[in-house]
C-alpha cells in the first residue's frame, strides 16, 4: 500500500468515526431508534481498518470510539439501566469484534505473502533448472574436450598442469549444476516399505574413503530388529551422507562420527552426530538456506537437499547439541504401523 493511499484509508476511517459520533451528540436521547442506528454504524470503521490494516488499525478504530462514546454513555448515565447495559455491551463488542477481524486479517495477509513468496520462488527454481540443465550439457562438452587433450599431452608437458586446473573447475562446476538441479526441481518420492540398516550401511560405504582423508571413525549404533517403514530409498541414502559428509567436514583428524536410527512412538529417528566446533544457535537456521556454506568449494546446498527430501517425507531436521562436543543433525520421519 502506498503512503498516499494509507492515508487516504486513515481519513476515511477517522471522518466515519467523526460523522457517527457527530450524530450521537447531537440528537436527542428520547430518539432511540437514531442511536442504535448510529451504534451499529461504528462498526464500520472498525471493519474497514481491520480489512485495510490488521489487527492494531482495528484496535485503534475499536479504542477511538469507545473513548469518544464513553462520556455520551455516562452523561445519560441512570436513565434507562437497560441503555446503559446495552451501551457498555456494544463498546466491549466493538473491541471484541476488533480483536477477532483483525486477527483474521492478518493471517490472511501472511497467507497471501506467503503464497506470493512461493509463486516467485517457483518461477526462480523454474528459471534455474532450464539454466543449469544447459550450462550441463556445455560443462560436459568443455570437461571432455579437456580430458581428450590432456591424453594427448607429454608427461612433462607444463600445460598439462594448466590442463588440469581446467578439468577440476570444470568438475566442480559440474557438481554445482547439479546440486542446483536436485534443489530447483520438484521431488519425485518413490515410497516404499523397507528396513533403513541397508541404507545406513551403504551410506557409511561411500563416506568411508572420505573419512579415512582425516582418520575419522565411523560408526553405527541402531538395533537389528528396527521395524520397516516407507520412504524413498535414494533420497533418504542422499540425506544420510550429505549429513555423513557434513560431518567428517566438521571433524578434526582421528575423531569419531556416528550414525544412529531408532523408532519413537509414531516417528523414525535418524541422528549423526560429530565431535566437531559445533554451530551456534543463530546460525542454526543459516545452515539450511541455499547456498550458505563455510566450507571452502562447497557448493552450500548439500543441507538445503537435505531439508527439501525430509519435508517432502513429511518429516523435520533439527540441529542439536551433542553432549560431548559438536552437534546433532537429527531427522524425524513419519512412521507408519500399516
């Protein structure tokens, strides 16, 4: 809303309150009818300010006009008890009323900017995937052609080593488009009901080489009766080591990560803790946003996957302490009995 057309809103909440109440002083009391007229008038501006304003324009409406109704109310004070009663009844229902609307309006106002917000991140992430699938297909091309001429090259040749600055550029760029290509598009889940052990163990397989860069232990701690669930089997493994990966990120040399999974009551729990600096609580929230990253040639959108996926299950991640040193990513899935 412009600043001309708020004003404009402003004006004319205040001149209906003006006129109402204008009418009010100046006719008779004996006139009855006239003043419930005008009672149920003031309801009008109350109205129009929660519409235009929310909930603090409604109040200050609401409180307006109770405060200049108030001293017509105990002017006549002790001429009807039934008057006076409806009176004080219908300035308590201006404020309810005032309350209840601008509540509404609000919420409906979060709903609209939320679903506005959504529609442009749509046309965003739409707009990405169209431009990474084609900076793909072209960083394929160059990595290729990099590779073929690097073969052909002596051992000793020094451009072989500018070759090859080249190639890895190339394959990071490579790993971005698509990250940026897993993030942009919506999700396909293929459910299905199947035990997580597998999942855990092959995902500790592929960190493993990683981990061994820095000696860092893996180690898994789940029970072997664990019940079946439904969720999609390559997803949740692409949850597990983008957490695993984070983790032996976060660790120092010779530490320890761990992956453990158990069912609570109605939801699954899988939780991979390290031993690293930890993350502070105001950053907790940063981690997830695409693109945020303080790793150096980290692309930033391993854990904005991994809050995509989880959702998409149903499901929460939360970032909490871990009791020794470092934190916890855990994830809450959705448990189905049937």
């Amino acid at each position: 809303m412009s600043i001309k057309g708020a004003k404009a809103r402003i004006f004319i909440t205040a001149a209906l309150i003006a006129g109402v109440s204008y009418f009010h002083y100046s006719t008779e009391l004996s006139a009855q009818d006239s003043h419930i007229f005008y009672q149920g008038l003031y309801f009008l501006p109350v109205l129009l300010a929660g519409f235009w304003f929310g909930l603090w324009g409604a109040l200050a409406a609401s409180v307006s006009i109770t405060l200049i109704y108030l001293p017509f109310t105990l002017t006549h004070w002790g001429v009807s008890s039934a008057g006076d009663f409806t009176n004080v009844q219908v300035m308590v229902l201006y404020n309810l009323v005032a309350v209840i609307l601008g509540i509404l309006s609000d919420r409906e106002r979060r709903k609209q900017l939320l679903l506005r917000d959504a529609e442009s991140l749509a046309a965003i992430g739409e707009a990405a995937s169209y431009l990474a699938q084609d900076m793909k297909t072209h960083l394929a091309a160059v990595g290729e052609h990099g590779r073929s001429v690097k073969g052909q090259l002596k051992a000793d040749d020094p451009l072989g080593i500018k070759l090859n600055m080249i190639i890895q550029e190339t394959q990071w760029l490579e790993k971005l488009v698509l990250e940026i290509l897993a993030f942009s598009r919506p999700l396909k889940l293929s459910l299905s009901k199947q035990g997580i052990q597998p999942i855990i163990n092959d995902s500790l397989e592929f960190a493993r080489d990683y981990a061994a860069q820095k000696n860092v232990t893996l180690q898994a701690r789940f029970p072997q009766d664990l019940p079946p669930f439904s969720f999609d089997r390559i997803r949740i493994k692409q949850v597990i080591v983008n957490l695993l990966l984070n983790a032996i990120h976060a660790s120092s040399y010779d530490d320890s990560v761990r992956v453990s999974a158990a069912r609570r009551g109605r939801q699954f729990i899988i939780e991979v803790s390290d031993h690293g600096e930890g993350i502070p609580p105001e950053k907790r929230k940063e981690v997830f946003l695409p693109f945020y990253s303080t790793k150096e040639g980290a692309t930033g959108l391993g854990l904005s996957v991994v809050r995509k996926i989880v959702n998409d299950h149903g499901g929460s991640v939360r970032i909490l302490d871990n009791d020794e040193k470092g934190v916890i990513f855990r994830v809450a899935l959705p448990f189905e009995s049937k």
